[in-house]
C-alpha cells in the first residue's frame, strides 16, 4: 500500500490486488476503462497476463471506490473475482 499527496488536501492510496478467472485481455482492457471512469480512481491498470490489477484512487474514500471497482468488474466479466 504506497499513500501520497496529489495535492494537499487530497492523499492518493495505490494497492495491487490479484484476481481469479479473467478469462481474456480485452476484458481486463474494458475493465480498466471501467474502473477510470470512476469518480475518485486516479489511475488504474488491470493486466490479464499477470492477472493484476492496480488502483491508485483517493485514500479517504477507497473503500467505497472498491465497492464500485468490484460491481464494475462483475458485470464485464462475471465469473472474475478480485481477492482483496
């Protein structure tokens, strides 16, 4: 977990999470443009061959971007699951 300042009243957290079952590159690719569209996700990268995704979002509100993250990605690519 890497947390820092984008500006100063705004602290960024960055965490890595493994996933399961993403079947193929180009969902993981429509679930990375997903996931930035996200109000709060600063950036976000979601990689099929190493089955990882990065989110890097703002730290005080990265549980509730999680939630939406995870709702996200369920409707790309149901049978995928993110081990948080």
């Amino acid at each position: 977990m890497i947390v820092k300042e984008l500006r100063k009243d705004v602290k960024m957290m960055k965490k890595k999470f493994k996933l399961e079952d993403l079947d193929c590159a180009n969902c993981a690719a429509k679930m990375e443009e997903a996931i930035k569209k996200i109000a709060g996700v600063h950036d976000a990268t979601v990689s099929f061959m190493t089955q990882k995704m990065t989110i890097e979002a703002e730290a005080d509100k990265f549980e509730d971007i999680m939630k939406q993250v995870v709702e996200v990605c369920a409707k790309v690519e149901p049978d995928c699951r993110i081990l948080l």
